[in-house]
C-alpha cells in the first residue's frame, strides 16, 4: 500500500479546496496506457490499494479514479 508524501497531498488538497484545473500525465495499472488530460481534482482517496485522485475529466464530462503514484508530473508545493 503506497502513501501519498505530504508535500504531494497538501498540494492536491489545495487543487482540491480551490477548484484548481490541471493537466495531469497519468498510466494507467491495467492496461499500461497513458493519459494526459485536464482535470478537475476532487477528492484524495484512501483504498487498500494505495491513494487514488478522485477527479472530473473536464474534455468528457465524466469522473475518474487515478492511483497517484502513477500521476507522473505531480505539481508540487512553492513555498
């Protein structure tokens, strides 16, 4: 089970809480197939099989899952 390091959590919580749309590179476990889409996170998941980003695809209208440690360009915190 894979836990999302903080940094990275508190970023998408914050892309969460403020309606932040993003472009996110993912693969997908299954099929192997990559994606880079824009999205609208929301919602940060725990599952047994590690975190998922609950999100909207914003050019389908429809909601997703995403493990995010397959997210390969997580945007991270600028302090």
């Amino acid at each position: 089970m894979s836990v999302t390091p903080p940094h990275i959590a508190e970023r998408l919580q914050i892309a969460i809480l403020t309606s932040e749309q993003m472009r996110l590179h993912w693969e997908d476990p299954d099929s192997g197939l990559h994606y880079y889409e824009r999205v609208l996170p929301l919602a940060l998941e725990s599952s047994a099989g590690g975190d998922r980003l609950r999100c909207l695809l914003l050019d389908e209208d429809r909601e997703i899952s995403v493990p995010v440690d397959r997210i390969r360009n997580l945007p991270t915190p600028v302090k």
